[in-house]
C-alpha cells in the first residue's frame, strides 16, 4: 500500500483503488497546516477527489491555499476539490427530520457527490 507519511499522518493514497473512493479528511482536532498538508498530499498522490468534512472557517482556508478552486459549503461544514469525481454508482436518499439535520444532511450530499 502506499501511504504518505506526514509525521504527524498517515495518508492512504490508494483508497480510491481499493474502496471506489477517496479517503475524506476530518478536520476536527487538526491544525490548518495539518489539513493543508493533508488535503496537499491526497490531491497530489492522485486522489479522485479530496473532501474535508467539520470544516470551519480556518479549514475551509486551508483547502483553498491548496487549490484556489476548492469549494465550499459554510452550512455542512465542508470544502473540497473535484479534481476527478468517480461516475455515479447508484442512488442515495438523504432524509432529514428538520433544520436541526440540515449541516449533516448537506454534508451527506456533498460527500455523495464527491466520492
């Protein structure tokens, strides 16, 4: 397996060939020079697509000094670079009980249509 090895990470840069997907980036708990390095190595190791999910404002920066092209959702709490998405393999339902799911169910949405 190949991996990139940050120090303070461990990058697995073939999920997308063993699981039909990218692996995402939880940003909580990380610094955002950890996420850039992050984000900076799934993009360049030739991930699909890179997701950062729990993003705040400082996260959602970081994503885009890596790709000024990054996008972002405030409300889900997400940014991320469409560098290939994978085809569709299916449909997903998103049910939200009310506004209270809204960052969750919006977050589901973009990690669909990223993955």
């Amino acid at each position: 397996m190949s991996f990139a090895d940050l120090g303070f990470a461990k990058v697995d840069l073939e999920r997308d060939a063993r699981q039909g997907a990218p692996e995402a980036v939880l940003a909580e708990g990380k610094t955002p020079g950890e996420i850039e390095a992050i984000v900076r190595a799934l993009r360049d190791g030739g991930a699909s697509s890179v997701l950062v999910t729990r993003a705040d404002e400082a996260a959602r920066a970081a994503v885009r000094r890596v790709d000024a092209a990054a996008q972002e959702h405030e409300r889900a709490r997400c940014a991320w670079i469409p560098v290939a998405p994978l085809a569709p393999a299916g449909r997903v339902a998103i049910v939200s009980a009310g506004t209270s799911d809204a960052p969750a169910a919006h977050e589901a949405r973009i990690a669909e249509l990223e993955a």
